[in-house]
C-alpha cells in the first residue's frame, strides 16, 4: 500500500464531523476482523451504512481512511499510556513504565496488534516519520511530555532545547522497532524486563535535568 506524506490535522475529521466519527467505528470493525488488504472502501461503507461517495468526500482515499483510523486509536492509546505513569514520582520511572505499558498494550490491541502480526509490510508505511502520521503524533506527544518534565531546557545539563524531539523520536523508533520484529536475543516479554530494559538503554537519552 503506497502511502504519500500525510497531514495529521486533515486526518483528524471526526472532531467535526459525528459521520466520519461512525465511518471511523466501521473501519476499526472492519480492518480488525479482515485486515487492511482485503478491505475495501465498499466494505467499510457497508458496515457504517452510508455510501461509497460518502466515506470518499470525508477521507479521499483508502490510505487516508487508514490512517486516520490507526491516528484515532494512537491517541486513545497515549490517554492510557498517560494515565499509567502520571502518578509515578519520577521521569525515570515514567519513561521506563511507558516503555513496558507501550509494548503490552500495543502488542495486545486488537486491530494494532493484529496488523503488526499478520500484515507489518502493510502498516509499515504509516509507521514511518516519512509521511506516517501515527509515529509522527506520538513523537510530538511524548516530545510535549519530555519538555514538561525539563527534558531540552537550557541549562539543565541535558539534550538543548528542541532536542526533545529527537529524543522522543529515538525512543518511539526503539518501540516501533521491537514490535515489528519481536524476535530479538533482548527479552521483552514481561513487564519487569521492559522497565529494565527502558532503565539501562531509554533513560540514559534524558541526559542529566
């Protein structure tokens, strides 16, 4: 599936828009019972019983359409992940929880999960900073997270200013990495070796704050 660089705010439709909000529940329906290759636009048209046309004029595109699915369920996935680490006491430990609550709850999702198992040539493409909205919204969203914590900030002895972004994107592409390719001599498999794991390798990134 050839996925040209997408804008993130033209995605995002179903704020206005209580149709594309019900094509969006179609699709999630649909591309988690079939996939993304055997569905079609048709498909999901039928299941949230407007037109062909319809579902056209809201997303333009089968590739848009998946997008902004996938960006719909990447954003309820960071209030989770927010919730999960907002009550820890420091931003080491919040960074090595997010990192095991990312895997597990990733891993886990049934339409997220079920791609990256069964079709990962297929979702690839919107996982990339290359026009992937799905990466480049939770890059932002834990840059936005990083910063708040003094991550970037001048004259905190770590990664200067807008360096929070690279060291979001670094740790995003660390995740993506092992959910595309789960077969790896690092063991990942449980919650415990996840944190250490995020200790010893994803906190180092901070720098000293």
């Amino acid at each position: 599936m050839q996925v040209e660089r997408m804008d993130i705010e033209r995605l995002d439709v179903e704020r206005l828009d209580p149709v594309a909000g019900r094509i969006l529940d179609a699709a999630l329906q649909q591309f988690t019972r079939c996939g993304l290759r055997r569905s079609t636009v048709d498909d999901v048209a039928r299941r949230a019983k407007v037109s062909r046309v319809t579902v056209y004029r809201r997303f333009g595109s089968k590739e848009s359409l998946v997008a902004s699915c996938l960006l719909r369920e990447s954003r309820r996935f960071l209030a989770v992940l927010d919730a999960a680490v907002a009550e820890l006491p420091s931003i080491e430990e919040r960074v090595a929880e997010g990192f095991a609550v990312t895997l597990r709850h990733i891993r886990s999702h049934p339409l997220m999960g079920g791609l990256l198992r069964l079709e990962p040539d297929v979702v690839l493409p919107f996982l990339t900073v290359d026009g992937g909205p799905v990466l480049v919204a939770v890059r932002d969203h834990v840059a936005e997270r990083l910063r708040r914590e003094g991550v970037g900030g001048a004259g905190n002895g770590g990664p200067g200013g807008a360096e929070a972004a690279t060291v979001a994107e670094l740790m995003v592409r660390v995740v993506v990495s092992f959910l595309l390719t789960p077969a790896s001599c690092i063991e990942l498999d449980d919650a415990d070796r996840a944190r250490d794991f995020a200790h010893r390798f994803l906190v180092p990134l901070l720098g000293h704050h």
